[in-house]
C-alpha cells in the first residue's frame, strides 16, 4: 500500500472517532465498507494499531472502545 492511500484509511479512521467514542468493531465495518477498494481487515488493523494507536494519534477509553486524542485531531487537520 502507498503512503497516500495509508493517509486517505488514517483520515477516515479518525473521521469516525472525531465526535465520539467508537468501539473497534464498528470503525472496522464502516472503513472496509467505504469505497475504499485497498481497505481490508489486515490493512485496517494495521493502521489503527501499528501507526494511530502507538503513535498516540487515537487512545482506548474503554475495553474495544476509542476516541480521537488532540494529536490526532492535529493530524486529521493536516490530512
């Protein structure tokens, strides 16, 4: 996967938890349900994992629950 189409996932994903909390299992139906043709359960995971979760773009509020944090929203702006 390219970087832009890395950015066009992470900015969807954080679009999903900017007004609210959302539990894990529901951003992954609504991204791999977009029309978004390269977004797959591996690719999401990745994403949300390996680069939002760790980079402290997006924080577990709950168990399978998330919320977007004031970096993220940085960075959703930047997108």
């Amino acid at each position: 996967m390219n970087d832009q189409k890395r950015d066009i996932l992470r900015k969807t994903i954080l679009e999903f938890l900017k007004n609210s909390n959302v539990h894990y299992t529901d951003i992954e139906k609504k991204c791999i349900s977009t029309s978004l043709p390269f977004a797959t359960s591996n690719t999401f995971r990745r994403q949300f994992y390996d680069y939002l979760l760790r980079r402290g773009y997006i924080k577990r509020v709950s168990r399978g629950v998330y919320t977007i944090t004031n970096k993220g929203n940085m960075l959703l702006a930047v997108l």
